[in-house]
C-alpha cells in the first residue's frame, strides 16, 4: 500500500510560485529524504503534507485517503521539528503523553508507548526531567518519542538534526535509522545535508526551485545523475565540472568526482595546488586547471604542498558529459 500520493501539487503565497507540479510516492516502510539547497521548498512541502499550509492545488493521499481539507491532527501524521518544539513546564513523560491525553486514549495504552517509546530510545532515566535539564541530543529524542507514542501512519522530520554538533548529529543520525528499522514506519525527511540524506534514504527526492530534479536510490541518483545540478549537490567533495574544450574538443561540460582524479605523470590534466587538506585516511588536494578549481581525493597520506604542480589522469568510463542547459549526456 502506498503511504503517500501527491498528485501535481502547487503552492503559492501571492505570486510567488513555490511548489510547482510535485507528483511523487512514498511507500509503506519507506525513508524518503528532500533533499535540496535553501529555498528550494523542501520545508513547504514537508508543512503541505502536514496540512500546516494548504496547497493552492493539487491532490494530497495519505494513506489512500485523500486529505486536502482534513486537518493537521486528523491526518495520522507526526512531526518532529528542528527546533525540538518542546512544553518546557512538562517533564519528558508529560511532553511524550500530551498528546495521547488530548485524544483521550486510556491510562494503560498510554503508559505502554511511552515505556516502549521511552525504552526504544534510552529516555526511561529521564522522564521527570524537564527539556531545560536534558541536552540537545536528549531534548531531540524526547521530541522523536512525542512522535513515537501517537503511533502514527506517517513521520514527518523537518532537519531534526540542524541544531546538534557533528558528532551529536552522526548519533543521532544513527539513532533515527536504527528507529526506522524497528518500526517499519514511512518516514519523510527534510534536510539540505546531503550526507544525510545519501545515508539515511530508501529514496531521495532532489528539489531546486520548487520542482522535482530527481528521484531515486542513493546510489541511483550518485551514480547516474539525470543533470548537472544533481550531480553537483550529491557527492562530498561536490564533483568537478571542466569545460570540454581543455580535454581537447567540445563545447559540453565535463564531470569528474575528486575520488576519480589521481595522480600520474603523464596525466592530461596540468594543476597547480591551491590547498591541501590532511584528513589522516584520506588527503584532499585543492588545485587550479588554468581558471577552474578542481577537488582530487586521494587514499591516503600524501606529501603534497600549496603551490606545488602536480598532473592529474581520470578514467574516461568515470567521467559525465552535460549540455549547456546541464543536462546529462552520457
């Protein structure tokens, strides 16, 4: 069964068109991540779905049930907010229970999800804690376990984890789909970190300017972008773009990941290096080819230097061509 259907929905606020024709499916049990840089719509889209905003038109399924007039709280969602959105004169059980109180579920069904939530999610040591006694980590596993317990048909996160430090987000990250694999649960998740979303997602779907990119696996999209601009945004280092013309002839753009340029003697790419970062296992090497910056990822610890001159070869199987309007040749 599908858990969301959304057929050519829009969105605008006056004239300003922010979602253009978005048509897409989540599957029951699928981790669908939007994915795109500021203002692209992600966020519109996630509030639309929730019914937070209405689409100006269009068709919202959930559940096989249409929702476009039915109201946040009737649509069998849950969302988590990047800024947690906690009661901060309820502990963690009153945050968790607020809820279920409120659609007056009984005393024993509540008790049970908020000891398996609280369990799932190691918050059973802290539920007469109040948020300003807990960590930012803690605080985001209370506002997932307010999800948790209204048992719902699908989970809405809006970048849950914009507000935690890189190593609270990697836990947390792990945390949140370690969640999905317990609960068989849809799960929609908006961030513009593409590692997240490349390590997170069933499915990512890439928005810019309020339509639709792509769609696909992680590895679908990485490794067969449909445009420039995918292939841009999903990599870490971002991949090289290089005017055709400097590998000899062409009026197209040539695409090249950092992991795909290496070293070679007699390479045909002539760089000068413009910064290097040491990363222990791996060494990134900033470099200039004539105008254009080049990022190289090399295995490894490498004795190379800012300034130093330095030829790079690339295996033609690996590399992408893009037209003028950045779409994909091959």
């Amino acid at each position: 069964m599908t858990a969301l259907t959304l057929t050519n929905v829009n969105k605008s606020f006056g004239n300003v068109h922010v979602l253009k024709d978005i048509t897409l499916e989540v599957e029951e049990g699928e981790f669908v991540v939007f994915v795109g840089p500021s203002g692209c719509g992600k966020s519109t889209l996630l509030r639309v779905i929730a019914g937070l905003e209405d689409a100006s038109s269009g068709e919202i399924n959930i559940g096989g049930q249409q929702v476009n007039l039915v109201p946040p709280s009737k649509r069998g969602i849950a969302m988590v907010f990047q800024s947690y959105a906690l009661y901060p004169h309820l502990n963690v059980r009153g945050n968790m229970t607020l809820a279920l109180k409120q659609e007056k579920q009984p005393k024993a069904v509540i008790e049970e999800r908020v000891a398996n939530a609280s369990r799932m999610l190691n918050l059973e040591d802290y539920l007469d804690r109040y948020p300003s006694e807990l960590s930012g980590g803690q605080r985001q596993r209370v506002a997932i376990g307010r999800a948790i317990v209204r048992e719902p048909k699908l989970f809405l996160f809006d970048e849950p984890l914009s507000n935690l430090d890189a190593a609270l987000r990697m836990n947390t990250r792990i945390e949140i789909a370690n969640l999905h694999r317990a609960l068989d649960a849809s799960m929609i998740y908006v961030t513009h970190d593409q590692t997240e979303a490349m390590t997170l997602a069933d499915k990512i779907v890439v928005l810019r300017d309020g339509r639709v990119e792509q769609t696909g696996t992680p590895m679908e999209l990485y490794n067969n972008p449909a445009n420039q601009f995918v292939a841009g945004f999903l990599g870490s280092p971002s991949m090289n773009f290089l005017p055709e013309g400097l590998l000899g002839s062409g009026q197209n753009t040539i695409g090249i990941r950092p992991e795909d340029l290496y070293l070679s003697d007699d390479g045909p790419l002539a760089a000068r290096v413009s910064h290097v970062e040491k990363l222990g296992g791996d060494t990134n090497v900033i470099a200039k080819i004539h105008d254009h910056a080049v990022t190289a990822r090399l295995f490894g610890q490498h004795a190379i230097s800012e300034g130093q001159e330095l030829r790079f070869a690339y295996a033609a199987d690996k590399a992408y061509r893009f037209d003028a309007a950045g779409q994909r040749l091959r």
